[in-house]
C-alpha cells in the first residue's frame, strides 16, 4: 500500500497580490519562467502551485522539475496514477533536499487535468 503522505494534496502558497501581478506581468512578458530554489526548500513547490492557474492564462503549460533522466518516465507514470509508487528519487530520496514531497506533491497536481 502507498505511503499516504505521497499522494498528500499540496496546499498553495500565495504571495501578496502586488506581488503575484509583478510576477505574472514577468512571464507574460517572456518565452520562459524560471524559479529556483535551495534544494529542499519547502515554500517554493507551493508558490509555484498558488500561481499555475496564472501562468496557464499566460499561455504557460510546462513544469519542468531537477530530476534525474532515468526517474522522469516513472514519475510522469506515478503523476497518471499507473504507479502505486513515486520513482526512488522521491521515494528514497538523498539527503541533499531533493526530491522533497512538496515537489512530488506538485508534480501530481500540475499534473491533473484542468
């Protein structure tokens, strides 16, 4: 049985509106946005949820996550639900921050339709 804390729905995390329109006036200004983060960070992948509906309107429809080449199909199966399991990545995950649970949170929910 999966660990329940894997398939955990990640609450967003909002930034103050003056904020979130600067932001969003950025990427809708450019070809590509990226935000990075101190590996491990936990508040990030929930920023990144609160502004997706955003960005889709800007017409972004890409998330692209550090993880490793040989994991991606098994992640993207896992985000589809033909995986009981996330990739070791994220189920074994290093000590370095990576492959947090917030981001294989938010890989799931960008991953839903709509």
């Amino acid at each position: 049985m999966p660990d329940p804390l894997l398939a955990a729905p990640l609450s967003p995390l909002s930034l103050p509106h003056a904020v979130e329109d600067e932001l969003c006036g950025l990427a809708a200004s450019s070809d590509a946005l990226i935000l990075g983060e101190i590996h491990g960070t936990r508040e990030v992948p929930r920023l990144v949820l609160g502004l997706l509906d955003r960005l889709q309107q800007h017409g972004y429809g890409i998330l692209a996550l550090e993880v490793p080449h040989s994991q991606e199909a098994m992640l993207l199966k896992w985000t589809r639900g033909e995986e009981s399991m996330p990739p070791p990545f994220f189920s074994n995950p290093s000590g370095d921050g990576r492959g947090n649970l917030e981001v294989l949170s938010l890989a799931r929910e960008a991953a839903r339709p709509g």
